[in-house]
C-alpha cells in the first residue's frame, strides 16, 4: 500500500472513530456528561484502578480481534471495521483518562 492510499485509511479511521465516539457519548455518559465515569465506577466496583477497568473493557475487542485474525476472509470489512473502532476508541479514552487521572 502506498504512502497516499495509507494515509487515507488513517483518515477514515479517525473520521470513523469520532463518528461513534459521538453515537455513543449519551449511551456511556453520566448523567453530568462525563464520559469517563462508567470507568471509575466499574474501577470502585472492582476494587481496581479506573485504567484496569478501561483496559479490561478493551481486552474484550482485542480478544475477538485475535480470533477473527485466524481466518480474516470470513468475516467482513464490516465486521473489522466494528471492531478496530471500538479498540482504538479505548486507546483515545485511555488517553483522556489518564489526562483525567492527572498522569505526566
């Protein structure tokens, strides 16, 4: 793949990224709109830290990704795309949450 057409996909990841970060803002937001809470709750719940609990919520997309990858024609662009959105969207909470956290 070329350096234009790659860039373009990253493009589109990002575009795509936000697009459901945004869907899901009300769904995963308190009632304040934070959008890192349900991280900090299942954290108390646990007994963990609220980055265990985001990286453990995360596991579950890497985990489904890993097995999709042992035969990656028999499932669809779709069916990726669902995926690697979803996992790259934690990395972009994990960022926030950290920031949240106070992290240097």
């Amino acid at each position: 793949m070329n350096r234009d057409k790659f860039d373009s996909v990253v493009i589109q990841a990002n575009v795509n990224s936000m697009r459901v970060l945004r869907e899901k803002a009300d769904q995963y937001s308190d009632p304040e709109g934070d959008r890192l809470q349900q991280f900090h709750d299942a954290a108390e719940d646990e007994g963990i830290a609220p980055t265990e609990a985001l990286t453990g919520m995360a596991r579950k997309h890497w985990t489904s990704i890993a097995m999709m990858a042992k035969d990656p024609n028999a499932h669809t662009m779709k069916d990726w795309l669902d995926k690697t959105i979803d996992l790259r969207n934690y990395t972009y909470l994990l960022e926030a949450l950290l920031i949240d956290l106070g992290v240097e």
